[in-house]
C-alpha cells in the first residue's frame, strides 16, 4: 500500500497490508478510493472498517489510562497537601520532600504578606506557624525573606516606609502623567473632526471627542481589529494633527491603487468614503472580491489603475 493512501486512510501501513492480505484483496489501493472512503466511511470495506475500530478503540483506552493517571496524581498532591497541613498546625519539623515544597511555598507567600502589611502587622495563626517553621520570625524583620524594593534589612519599620515611600511616588507619578496629559491636549487643540494621525504616524485617523486626558479617535484598526473602522481613547502625546501634505482623500466609484493590510499592491475601487478614510473592493488572484477599510496612507503613489 502506498504511504500517501495510507496517511489518508489515518492506519499505519503494516496493519493496513495484513488486513488485506487476510481479507484477500489483492488489487493496489487508490488514492481516490481512500478519499472516498474517509469521506463516506459506511462505505468502506469490512478489513478497513475493523482497523478503524481497532483504532478507536486503542485511543479511547489510551485517554482512559491517561485520565486515571491524572485522578491519581490530583488524589496523591491532595494528601501531601493534607498531611503537611497537619503537620504545619501540629507543630512538627519533619516533612517529606514533596511536603517541604509546599511548606516552602506557603511561607513565602506569608512572607509576602507579610512585607505589605508591615512590621506593624500581625500575621494570622496559620501564617505565624508555617513562618516559625522555615526560620522566620514575624516579629524580627531581619529574618524576613522577603523585602520591600530598597529596603537593606535594618531598621524595625524599614519594609514599611519603603513601601509607603512607593505608593507615594506611584501616585505622585500617576498625577504628573494626568497633568501632562491635559497640557498636551490643550496645546494640541484637538476638537472633533480634526484629522489626525496616530501610531507614530501610519495611522490617520479623525477626531471623534476630546475627554479630560485622553482623544477619542476614529480610525482603521489593526489585525485584532480585523482591520475594521474603531473608536478608541488614545493618549494625547500619541495624536497628532495629520500634515498638510497627506494625500487627500479619493472619491466613491474611484479607481484607485491601494496596498492592502497584507501589504499587496492591488487595484481597487472605492465604495464609501468617511473623511480620511474609506472603503474598497478588490478581486483576489482567486478571483474572489473582498473589502476593507483603508485610511489615505494605503494610497499607492503609483495612482489610479
């Protein structure tokens, strides 16, 4: 049996020359013939159906032993979780190694907790107990495992004006970005329907509202956008007013030559204008039509077919 014929039928060609021998097919088999038969099975014959049987059969044995072994292991961590929990409240040191990981595990994220709540915090029972037993104490901070950014370990309340310290330079950032913001948009001035271009410029787009911080703008957006017309809230230092040199935009019923979001020079014939933007049709080598929306950088300079 030829390798292709018995890729299409999906059974290795061993299994698949011992069953016609046994069946007493003697013919050569044709890849038309397996197109068929994969695509009408009750029309194959018995020594194929019984292969594919067989096969069946051994992937679903297959996923069952594979979904044992996975209850298993789910049933094997549930009781190492539960015997070093119990350990853990029962004050023990001993632990296996797969128990000591999860002991690692939940010290550290105690001790996480711990940093944020600061020295002045309490840890609960639990999380007092898993930190005793690694080696920490909750209430001597250079014990800790984990620190604030910064914070060189000495000092009782360190950890907790580093992290005050952070939260103040966060917010003083954060302020500062608001006010930048709203000094770009008002050197900017930006108002609706003002064409614009965004995306470090290969993006045109148009004005469609101006918000407190930000520029509402209407443009053609891109592959997770499925390259259709959307609104979106940009940061004003990423919008600016489009060139006086952009190219204008083109007419309905215009033949035009465009390159596609695929990045094809195609030719094409323009079916709805909006501004900067507009909407083509144009014929694929398969001889299909497809449209999209395209903003005036996607005019060829090549000009009109």
């Amino acid at each position: 049996m030829p390798v292709v014929v018995s890729q299409r039928l999906g059974v290795p060609v061993a299994d698949a020359a011992h069953a016609m021998r046994a069946a007493g097919v003697t013919g050569p088999l044709t890849v038309r013939q397996a197109k068929e038969w994969a695509g009408d099975p009750a029309s194959a014959p018995e020594w194929l159906s019984g292969l594919w049987g067989e096969r069946m059969a051994r992937a679903a044995q297959q996923e069952y032993h594979r979904e044992q072994q996975r209850e298993q292991h789910a049933v094997r961590e549930l009781a190492v979780e539960q015997s070093a929990l119990a350990k853990v409240k029962a004050g023990k040191r001993r632990f296996t190694d797969d128990e000591w990981l999860l002991v690692e595990d939940w010290a550290f994220r105690a001790a996480k907790d711990l940093v944020r709540g600061g020295p002045g915090g309490e840890a609960s029972d639990s999380d007092y107990q898993v930190l005793r037993i690694v080696g920490v104490d909750p209430d001597d901070h250079a014990t800790w495992p984990v620190h604030a950014g910064g914070c060189d370990c000495e000092g009782a309340l360190h950890c907790a004006e580093r992290i005050e310290q952070v939260r103040a330079q966060r917010r003083a950032d954060a302020l500062t970005e608001s006010v930048a913001r709203e000094a770009a948009l008002r050197e900017a001035g930006f108002s609706p329907g003002l064409v614009v271009t965004t995306w470090d410029g290969h993006r045109v787009g148009v004005v469609v509202k101006v918000n407190k911080v930000s520029v509402k703008v209407l443009f053609v957006g891109g592959q997770q956008d499925q390259y259709a017309l959307v609104e979106k809230n940009l940061d004003p230092c990423r919008v600016h007013p489009a060139p006086e040199s952009l190219a204008p935009p083109p007419f309905p019923d215009e033949e035009v030559v465009i390159r596609d979001h695929g990045g094809h020079i195609r030719s094409a014939r323009v079916t709805e204008v909006d501004g900067p933007l507009f909407e083509a049709a144009y014929s694929l080598k398969s001889g299909r039509w497809r449209s999209a929306w395209f903003d005036v950088l996607a005019l060829h300079p090549g000009g009109a077919s």
